[in-house]
C-alpha cells in the first residue's frame, strides 16, 4: 500500500491512473457499479504479521528499515488470539459502511486462508493456525455487508518473483521468462482459491506498478474473477480492466471527469496497519468532514483499521468507527443512496441530492450560525428541514431579477441550537428537479 515517495514513482501512479479504465465502458457498468455507488462507505482492513512488532506492511523490510529476516520472525508471534468477526462485522455495520476490503495477502506474501500453494500462510506459519478470511466474510454476510479481498499481485517473499528489496533483485524478467511464468501460476491460483472459497464481491488489487497489464495478464485474471462472480467489481490497479479508480491518501479537488465511479481509501492516523507508534489519529468530526467531501463530489470513502496481532482493534479506531455511525444514522437520508451534489461555487460546502434531484443536502461548517448562502438556484424552495431533527427553517431570496432569468441569492437562517455535534445537514425540499444557473448573469 505505502508507495516510494519518488519521482519515478509518482509518475508511474499518474500513468496508471490515465491507463486504468480505458478498456472498460462507463455506460456499461451503470447496473453492476449501482450497489457501490449508493454504499458510499467501506471499512479498509490491514491485518498481517506486521501487526506484531506494529511495523510498516511489507515495506518495512523493502525499504530497509528492518530486516527481511527480522520482518518474517514475526510469523511466530502472529496468534489472532482474540479475534472475533463477529465483533468485527458489527462494528463494520454500526459504522454505516456497506462493504468491507481485507488484506488476504500483502506484498510480504503471508496469506491470511490456507493456500494449498507452497508459500507463507497464516494457517501454516503462525499460532493463529486457522483461516482468518473465511469467519470474517461469513459474518459480513449475516450483516448484510459486502465482501472484499485485498489482493498483491507482487510478492517479495516468493522466490519465483524477481523483485524483492528496493535497490536488489533475485533476476530480470526478461531473462528468465520461465521463472516469471511459474511466479504467474502461483499467483493466478492463489485468486483461483479466493474465487472458489471466497466469492469476494469486491475486488481490491495492489502491486501493479512492477509490471504490465499484458505481464501480469490482467484481462485473465478479470475473465476469472467475471465468469465465478458475474456481478464482482474491481478497482484500478488491475490494469486496464478495473470497474473504479483508487485515489489513496487523497481527495481530488474537483470531481472526476474520465469515469463516474471512484473510491478515496484513506487511513485512520497515518499509517496502514497497527501502528501504535502512530497516535496521530483522525478526530471523528475529520473523517466526517472527508467522507463528506468524497459523496459531494460522487465517490465512495474507503477508511482504514489496523488490528493487533491478536485481532483486537485499538479504541481509537473502535470510537472514530462508531462516533461515524451514529451521524450516519442520523444522516442516512443525506449520505446512502444519494448522488453527487451541486458544484462547487455556488455553496461553500459538500453537498448530495437525493436520486430524482428533487431535494438538496446542505453540509454546514461546525458551529454555524446565522445565515448561510446559496447561489444559483432556479428553483422554489417548498420546505428546509434540519436533517436527523423536526426543525424547519426559513429563508429570504435576495437579488432576484424581475426582469431576466438571472435568480436571486438564498439565504437560510440557522439557529444554534440546530448544529449537531459534528456536521449539521440541512434538506431543501424543491418544488421541482433542481436546476441551477450557471451563467455570468446579466449586465
């Protein structure tokens, strides 16, 4: 997950970004993609060995802050002693989030199910000595949550696989395409057992980077996953061939105009995985704020947790997680099923509408009060509820032309005593779908 923070490879992202899609039509993933879209919120899982010594995922040993030796010892203090999916999915559920993405296996090459490969597993390597995906997703399924597998493509532990440190490799591709082959049928069996055993919903790939679509023989592995889930979706990094994009650590600052669906996965202090050296965490009313954004602006938000070695997750994670749901729920009607909002410039805040583009959510700053504006609209405002409450409010139209079509400025008088305690959501009913206008005016 943690890119080199490099040159080369920021332009490697921007190139991927500008590749990814361009095989997939967007007017055809309407029906596949709607269950995504109205979700709107999934919980991002990093589990592994490297939760043992709360070290980075994989990179830790790439990037030679620890070494490969030290980094796979942790095989023996992984126990997963106190997991229980069970707490997982309802905290999932409680949070809002309708989809679920962990980490089956990182780029270090530990899986979390019990691969019949002859490779590192959970199951074989470490005192856990169980499948750990499996409860998982059964209990995502009794809560109605859909299910994703996080997949490497690379894997630096494989010794069939040519990279493995940043500034080493075990051999070129190009020189022996034999070995890269034996590493590609590895790979693809080990999605072949996902598929058979899993049937993850969603599909969450990482480690495109090293090599091609045509290496990595995206297009097959897409054909796999389609023909064993017709109705799966996967993301960007499966080159050429994914449904959305992947935006990480990141919001774009205006919305995305190449293709309609995309997801923000961002963490919840400032690493993936556990960290406990990393207290830096997001406060409730931050992540509020970014998920907010990301929906305004038609995406979905991806946030991420880190358990323990033992599969409990840290309190901090546990209360933004549910400090998340409880404005969910008092916001539903704003957040889930919505689309994407007005744009920017005509509100000084996110905004949704609701499906038939009859009712617009307003998102306010904390704590305000007074009057806020509204530039642009055409249409007649029926009713203004306070979202989540039984306050109505009212509004004053000023500047509005008598005489042309330019209309006028919205004003709406917001009382104290109506803010939540993160992010206030107001609803204006419209007479009609909205319309807004969008030019200079008259002069």
């Amino acid at each position: 997950m943690k890119r080199l923070l490099t040159f080369l490879s920021t332009l490697c992202c921007l190139s991927f970004n500008l590749q990814a899609q361009n095989k997939t039509s967007p007017s055809s993933l309407q029906e596949r993609m709607q269950w995504f879209q109205d979700g709107k919120l999934g919980v991002f899982i990093h589990w592994g060995i490297y939760s043992v010594k709360g070290v980075d995922e994989s990179w830790s040993f790439h990037n030679h802050k620890i070494s490969y030796k030290d980094y796979m010892a942790q095989l023996n203090g992984f126990t997963a002693s106190k997991y229980n999916p069970e707490e997982w999915a309802a905290l999932i559920k409680e949070s809002g989030a309708r989809y679920a993405v962990i980490t089956t296996k990182h780029h270090d090459g530990v899986a979390l199910w019990p691969t019949k490969e002859k490779h590192f597993s959970a199951v074989k390597n470490t005192p856990a000595k169980r499948d750990l995906i499996k409860p998982f997703f059964n209990a995502l399924e009794k809560q109605g949550i859909k299910k994703g597998a996080y997949f490497s493509l690379i894997d630096w532990s494989h010794p069939d696989y040519p990279a493995i440190l940043r500034d080493s490799n075990r051999y070129k591709m190009q020189d022996d395409l034999a070995r890269w082959g034996r590493f590609k049928t590895f790979a693809h069996n080990q999605i072949d057992e996902l598929l058979a055993n899993y049937n993850p919903d969603l599909w969450w790939f990482d480690g495109e980077w090293e090599h091609s679509s045509k290496e990595w023989e995206s297009e097959k592995i897409k054909d796999k996953i389609l023909k064993a889930q017709p109705w799966a979706i996967a993301n960007d990094r499966l080159l050429d061939f994914g449904h959305y994009e992947t935006y990480e650590q990141t919001i774009p600052p205006t919305r995305p105009k190449k293709f309609p669906y995309w997801e923000a996965c961002m963490t919840s202090n400032l690493n993936w995985g556990y960290h406990p050296d990393d207290t830096n965490y997001k406060t409730p009313f931050q992540v509020i704020s970014i998920f907010a954004d990301v929906i305004s602006n038609g995406g979905v938000y991806l946030f991420d947790i880190g358990p323990k070695e033992d599969g409990s997750i840290p309190a901090e994670q546990v209360h933004i997680l549910k400090e998340l749901g409880k404005w969910n729920k008092k916001h539903e009607e704003a957040v889930f099923g919505t689309i994407a909002g007005i744009e920017a410039g005509h509100f000084y805040g996110p905004t949704t509408l609701s499906k038939d583009s009859t009712t617009l959510y307003l998102f306010l700053q904390p704590q305000s009060s007074g009057q806020v504006m509204l530039k642009g609209l055409n249409n007649k405002i029926n009713k203004i509820r306070v979202v989540g409450t039984n306050h109505e409010l009212t509004h004053q139209v000023q500047s509005k032309m008598t005489w042309g079509n330019v209309p006028g400025i919205v004003f709406i008088d917001v009382p104290a005593k109506v803010n939540d305690t993160y992010m206030t959501v107001l609803a204006l009913e419209l007479e009609k779908p909205i319309s807004i206008y969008k030019s200079d005016g008259e002069k």
